[in-house]
C-alpha cells in the first residue's frame, strides 16, 4: 500500500493557499509554496510551507515541474493558476492534478458555462447579445478569474458604449442582467470516491469600492467627485444561511454535478461553487460556477458550522481536498481523484 508520506501537496503562494497547505499538514502530508520571489513572508510566518520554491514569474512554473514529479507532489489548483496562466497551459502541465483539467474550458468561457449551468436546470440571469437590446440595469463582467476587476453597471445602450471606452479592444465580456438581491457564494465538495456532495459554508464578497459606497447617503455621493462603482474583491465574509434554502441548494449542486458528467469525461469533483443571488421572492439565481476552491473558503481555516455539523474535527475545505487525496492513496484509487 502507498503510503501519506510519499506524497507532498503543493500549491501556488496566493488566493487560498495558508488553508491548503495547513490542510495537507494536518492529515500528514509535506507541503512545497510556490512563491512569487517577494511573496514567501505569509508562508514562512505561519509555518504551513515545509518547502518553498521561488520563482519569478508564474511561466516559470514550468521549468520546475519535473522537480515536482521527483518529490511525487499533488498539484492543487486555485484562481490563481487560471488567472494567470490561462486554460492551456494549465492543460499542458504535468504535475498530477487534483481535479479534472477538462473542466475548466467550461468554467474560463461564460457562454459555455451558461449553457452547463441552465442545462442543470438553475435559475440564471438573462444575457444580452447586443448592447441595442438593454433596457434595464446590468453588469458587464469580463472574462477569466479576475477577482471582479473591470465589472460595470451600464443602463443603457449609451451608458454601456461610454464605460466600455476605458477596456481594451476584443476582450471578452458578457453583458447580464443586474438582479437586485443578496449576492451568496455557496461552497460545494464532491467526493468521487464515495458519490456524496458535501456543503462546506457560504460567504459573501466584501468588493472595493461599490461596497463601501453603500455606506455613503445618496445626499452625500452627489456633494463627491464622481466616483464609478468598483467589483474588485478585497475579503470575505462568513454567512449561516437560512435553513430552508438548504433542500434547494444540495439539489442545485447535484443537479451540477450531474450535468458535468455530460459534458467532459467523470464530470466534476472536488470543490466548486456556485455564485448566486438570493432575490427579496426568494428565488436563487446563478451567475456562475467556480470549479475549484474559492477564496470565500478562506473564513473556514478552522472548519465552518456546516463542515461541524458533518464531522468531529476541525474540516477546511483545503483540508477536506488533502483527505481526499490521502483516503485515494489509501485506497490505491489516486487516479480517480487525479485529471
């Protein structure tokens, strides 16, 4: 039988990467930071790196990958590996993976992840092909894993030409319906091993400046500058939703699973999320899915109340991603948790 100690878990030094790697060290495994030169403080002063490798940009990556397959390190992804490399060449490294690669041309391009979201049969805002057909508020979000950065709300054909000036010609946005309502990050895990879906916690996004606008009476904003409202995300809160949504949220994460399996090989597994807006009707409408571990995880270090309710011990979502991998080991099924 393979053993924990083989394997180290290794993880790019940004977005959720303390709880990832305290994760893999609380069920016993090595851990390597890939860091940014500059970068390392975090994971030298919390002490979750029992190696650090230092790189000087993320195509450097790359050149160390087969030292990665010599130490057998497990490559687990975040936003971060997609912002900044892209699709392909995620695609094209060769360190196992945790997780299905397939799956994330289905995530990266939000008209493809539309069409996967709608035929799981969720609620989504409608999508407007042509600036000329507007008539009522929207976001325009571009695309990739950004953080929120470059969104605008536009209200009109005119509106939307003017704020669209400041981007760069051909890059790819969508434009959608701005739906009025609480914006909840719902995060999902499922296990292949066992076919269970496991809810982990909820949060909402804490987005600089449009959050802190709120706080400032309409009185007040119009004695400003003018000031364009800003998505980018800067934190994370922790939220205890509401019991009685919880039938409808483990339905609309199977329903997900599901679906995935349609549309590329084993479908997918280990953690995802779901980006939704709960309505004043109570309707949940979806806006997009990440098909890897969100920053919103990142109040959980400790587990959240729903990992408490489901185990005895303290369960991150990065922490429930290096069990996975260490019953897969135990198992001799480290394949079908690998893409």
């Amino acid at each position: 039988m393979a053993l924990i100690k083989n394997y180290k878990i290794a993880t790019i030094g940004s977005h959720s990467a303390l709880q990832i790697l305290k994760g893999a060290q609380d069920e016993g495994f090595s851990t390597i930071a890939i860091c940014l030169k500059g970068r390392e403080r975090p994971y030298k002063l919390f002490n979750v790196a029992d190696e650090i490798v230092t790189i000087k940009d993320y195509n450097e990556l790359f050149k160390v990958q087969d030292k990665l397959i010599k130490k057998k390190a497990i490559f687990i992804p975040h936003a971060s590996l997609i912002a900044y490399l892209g699709v392909e060449k995620v695609e094209g490294f060769r360190v196992p993976y945790f997780g299905n690669k397939n799956i994330l041309r289905f995530e990266s391009d939000r008209r493809i992840e539309r069409k996967w979201l709608k035929n799981a049969g969720l609620k989504l805002p409608r999508i407007f092909e042509d600036p000329k057909d507007i008539d009522r508020a929207v976001i325009v979000k571009f695309h990739g894993a950004k953080g929120g950065k470059g969104y605008f709300l536009a209200k009109n054909e005119r509106d939307f030409k003017q704020k669209i000036k400041s981007h760069p010609k051909g890059e790819d946005y969508v434009i959608q319906e701005y739906i009025v309502g609480v914006p909840m990050f719902i995060h999902y895990f499922y296990s292949p091993l066992n076919n269970e879906l496991e809810i982990m916690g909820f949060d909402i996004r804490y987005e600089s400046n449009v959050d802190s606008l709120g706080r400032v009476s309409a009185r007040d904003q119009m004695a400003l500058p003018k000031i364009d409202p800003s998505y980018v995300i800067v934190g994370n809160i922790p939220v205890v939703i509401r019991e009685s949504f919880l039938p409808r949220i483990i339905d609309m994460g199977e329903r997900v699973i599901k679906e995935s399996r349609k549309i590329t090989k084993n479908g997918l597994w280990g953690p995802f999320c779901l980006e939704a807006i709960l309505t004043p009707n109570e309707e949940i409408r979806v806006f997009e899915i990440s098909a890897r571990i969100v920053a919103g995880t990142n109040p959980y270090v400790e587990g959240s109340p729903y990992t408490a309710l489901k185990y005895n011990e303290p369960m991150s979502t990065g922490r429930r991603i290096a069990r996975e991998i260490k019953i897969a080991i135990k198992k001799g099924k480290l394949g079908k948790v690998l893409g």
